[in-house]
C-alpha cells in the first residue's frame, strides 16, 4: 500500500541547474497535483492534471513543467531553479476531488 | 480575496483542552468539504470529510459545516499533545463546472497541545 511516491526526498541545487521531480500513484485515481508549501503561504497549487492527457496551470505555474507521463506518474521539472523556488513540494492524487492522499514531500533547496 | 480563508494562529492549548478550528469560505459551489492534519515535516493527511451542511462525528473529532453562513468547523475533544500538528480546512465543488473536484485549501492553523 504505497499510495503516493515522491523522489527525490530532499534536493539541493544551484542556480540556473534544472531538475524533474517524481511522482507516482499507485491508487488508480484519475487526477493529479503539484504544490508547493512555503511558510505562511500554506500550500499553493502549481500545475494538476484532472485526468490522463490534461494537464492545467494553477496557481503558480511560472518556472515550472508537468508531464502526465501516464495515469499513474506525473512529473515536475524546474528547467532554471532559481531561489525563490526553495520549497517543500507535494504531489497529491484523487478520484476527482473527493479527498486527496498527498506524498511525503519533496525538500528543494536552491542555492 | 482567497477562497478560503483560515486563521494561521498559532494556536496553544492544554491537554483536555476543547479545541476549535474555523474556515470561512466566499464560493457558493462547494459542497465538499475536508480537514487534513500535517505533522511536522509530514505530507497532509485526511483527518474529515462531510458532504453538504450538518456535522460529522469521529472520535474526539467533529466537523461542522454551515454552508448558509460559509463557515466550516473542526473541534477536538479533550486534546493530547499528539494532536499538535498543523490543520488545514480543504473544499471542492466536486464534478460541477471545470474545476473537476480541484480542492482549495486555507492556509493552515497551527496547533499545540501541551502536557
């Protein structure tokens, strides 16, 4: 019963370095989310992907890229980190809405 | 203004304590709605979950929604230090519209119980 997996757990780059977070669900749920959490800011939405194929912007799409690589796996790719995007990063799965398991948590620090 | 609104706290309280957990919210639409619980360097969790007005009992949990008022609930029974965890309210308007049951979330309170 994994549910949802991130990796890399923890991850520090330098500025201008790209990287792709992983995540993948094991639950057959059809939609998928990207958020970043940052102190004060409570978690805010970047991309998700309502079902296999789409994928949207959310609230804080710029730096960012998804890809729906399958219904199982949806992944995150800063292309230029920059220091602003130092967070704590979520994937979160769904039937549509009706209650989301989040993963562990990805640590970004950029440097 | 956010759709969800959420007092950030933090919140302090001691074991035995009732606790109450508060959301305000301006979208008409949902009528799903969630709290989760995130320990410390934790993913959320589902904690509670009630469709539509009325209340919902788990435990020492309860969850209340008004939705004349826009106004959703979470309260703890006599609180144990195990409960200090941040609580975010969540809500959708599920299948209806485009957001496809997208949840918006309120930013959090933070709660500890102390021994």
């Amino acid at each position: 019963n994994a549910g949802v997996t991130q990796t890399p757990k923890f991850q520090v780059l330098k500025t201008g370095q790209s990287m792709t977070l992983q995540c993948a669900q094991d639950m057959n749920h059809n939609s998928m989310y990207w958020y970043r959490q940052d102190p004060g800011m409570g978690l805010r939405l970047i991309y998700y992907s309502a079902s296999e194929g789409t994928t949207d912007k959310g609230e804080v799409p710029n730096g960012y890229n998804v890809s729906r690589l399958n219904k199982r796996e949806f992944s995150l790719r800063l292309e230029s980190a920059a220091p602003s995007q130092t967070s704590v990063y979520f994937c979160a799965s769904s039937l549509q809405g009706y209650g989301y398991t989040f993963g562990s948590g990805t640590r970004l620090t950029v440097v | 203004q956010k759709e969800v609104e959420q007092d950030p706290g933090p919140l302090s309280v001691p074991e035995g304590a009732i606790v109450s957990l508060n959301c305000t919210y301006s979208n008409s639409a949902f009528q799903y709605f969630m709290w989760y619980r995130q320990y410390s360097r934790k993913g959320p969790e589902l904690l509670m979950y009630t469709y539509s007005s009325g209340n919902k009992e788990d435990g020492r949990f309860t969850a209340q929604v008004d939705k004349s008022s826009k106004y959703i609930s979470l309260f703890i029974r006599d609180s144990q230090p195990s409960d200090s965890a941040t609580y975010l309210c969540a809500m959708s308007a599920g299948n209806r519209g485009s957001t496809l049951g997208r949840l918006y979330f309120g930013r959090g309170t933070q709660l500890t119980v102390w021994p």
